[in-house]
C-alpha cells in the first residue's frame, strides 16, 4: 500500500481525499475524504480574473487541507485545478500561494486530461458488472465546465466543454448579483440553449449515443439522487452507485428550477452551497440524458478525485 493524498480544486469546490493505494490489486482504501464550498470561479465567466474573496476562501480550505495530509502522513501529493483556475488571467497569483501552503505546485490540466481522472475513478470499480452494459459514458458536471468521456475499459474518446452549474447560473440566472428566484422560463430556456450548443460540440469528437450505461459525477448529479431517495440528510453510502430514472430526474429538475431559494434550501440533503447553482446543474444533467436516449443514470461518488488518486499511487 501507498498512502497518497489528492486535491481537486474546481469552478465551485476544492476536495480532498486521503487513501492507501495498491495498485496491483486495485484497491484504494479511503482513509478522510472532505470537500469545501469556496465558489473559486466567482465572477470568472464575466472579468476573468480569480476574485480576492475567492482566493481567500479558497487558501482557508488549502491550510486545513495541509494539517489533514500531515496528519495522516501521505507519502505523495498531487493536487490537481481544473475550470476556473485553468480560465483566469491570475492564476499565477493562485499558483504561488497554493504551492506555499500545500508545498506543491497545482498542475492546471486540461479538460481533456481531466476528463481522463474522472473516467479512471468513476469506472475502475465498475469494470467487472456484468448488469452494466458497455460502452461507458461518464459525465463529470461541474461548476464551469462539463467533461464527457466514452470508453470499455480504456478512454476512447473526451472532450470538455464550458457549461457547469456555477457557469449557467452566473451567465443566465444572476441579475445585480442576486440569482433570479426562480427564474423565467425565457432564462431556463438561454441554459438550455446553451447546453444543446455545448453536447453538439462534444459530439464532434466524442460518440456520446454509443454509450450503454451512463454514469454521472460531481454534485449536481449526487445531490440529485439524494432528492430521488429522499434522504434525510446526505449519504454518500446510498448515493453510490444508486439509478435515477429519466422521469425522476425530469421532476426533480422541473421542481428545482421553479422552486425559490428557501424551499432549495429546505431539501435535507441540500448542501448550502449548492442552493443557487443546482438547478442549472440538474437541467446539464437532463439535457444530457435526452440528447442521448439514457433511461437512468448510474451515480457515482467516486471520479476525478479517485483518479487523480490513482495517478499518484
């Protein structure tokens, strides 16, 4: 065993998952995994520019990450920053203080390397299902972008494109920074819009109605099943590997797109930092299951966090 840390630092969130790795069998024991809500990608998508607030929060959640590893004395370290730090005209900025605190630097990969992570940590422990059909699509819906991956046991094809929960809501349902509650159906519709322009451009690379089964990640899609279950708070135990239906997942995002901010907010597994952005997130995922023809989605906990873990091990 190898004990590796990893950090994913995206658009809405930075994780961390500590795990001792064996590489010849396969396994990767979870020894603390967490995850913090520091909106890094605040305002990206309209100046650019990584937000001093942002940084900060984002440099808090670092500090506390950095007493975790130490703790529990990881040998290796990779932390790896996806969307809105691979956007902004400061990530230097970010860089530096990230390699201060942690010790090293944040390799800002691309969508298409990303989408790599998360097809490795999402499938690995699904290879050998005989009930799951192949090719794999695996859907990584995060706060700026959206990487689509297809592939058997191996990545055939990937692509990136630059819709997310936090990008969508920021574009279309922000208004003198408050965000529309809820919003008209002419501003579900511009999402929509652009999610459609986004999957015809995947498409150009990556055969998205080949797949067979399709796995969703990232918590747009967790939360989503956790509304379907209607858990009494978030588990991440009955979320893994649970399958929303289509028409589930139609319904939940009807409700979530024509509820206000305190209803979103009274759903029990709603994480407080997803309030405003999970509707957007929620119609990424339905449109992408229609463009498709999917009759549910196989959720995953596990994905690029567990990839990069991998890579590391």
């Amino acid at each position: 065993m190898t004990r590796v840390a990893a950090v994913d630092c995206g658009t809405n969130s930075i994780r961390l998952l500590v795990a001792d790795a064996n590489p010849g069998t396969g396994e990767l024991v979870e020894l603390d995994r967490r995850m913090t809500i520091v909106r890094l990608g605040q305002g990206v998508d309209r100046t650019g520019r990584l937000a001093p607030e942002a940084l900060e929060r984002t440099f808090a959640a670092c500090r506390e990450y950095a007493e975790v590893v130490k703790e529990h004395g990881a040998e290796r370290l990779r932390f790896v920053a996806t969307s809105a730090s691979r956007d902004a005209e400061n990530r230097d900025e970010f860089v530096r203080e990230v390699l201060d605190i942690l010790g090293v630097e944040p390799e800002v990969i691309s969508g298409e390397q990303e989408a790599e992570f998360s097809f490795t940590g999402a499938t690995k422990e699904l290879t050998g299902r005989a009930d799951l059909a192949r090719p794999f699509l695996v859907v990584d819906i995060g706060g700026g972008s959206t990487e689509f991956v297809v592939g058997d046991d191996h990545v055939r094809a990937a692509r990136s494109v630059d819709v997310g929960c936090v990008r969508m809501t920021e574009r279309h349902l922000l208004r003198d920074g408050v965000v529309a509650d809820p919003p008209s159906e002419e501003r579900i519709a511009a999402i929509r819009a652009d999610v459609e322009a986004a999957l015809d451009l995947a498409e150009r690379t990556v055969p998205l109605r080949e797949a067979r089964t399709l796995v969703g990640l990232a918590g747009s899609v967790t939360t989503v099943s956790a509304i379907a279950q209607d858990l009494p708070a978030y588990d991440s135990a009955a979320i893994h590997h649970s399958r929303v239906s289509h028409d589930r997942v139609r319904e939940i995002t009807e409700r979530l797109l024509h509820s206000t901010h305190a209803e979103r907010a009274a759903i029990p597994s709603m994480h407080p930092g997803r309030v405003d952005v999970i509707g957007a997130g929620a119609l990424v995922l339905l449109a992408i299951m229609e463009r498709i023809g999917a009759e549910e989605v196989v959720v995953s906990e596990h994905d690029i966090l567990d990839g990069i873990a991998w890579s590391v091990a």
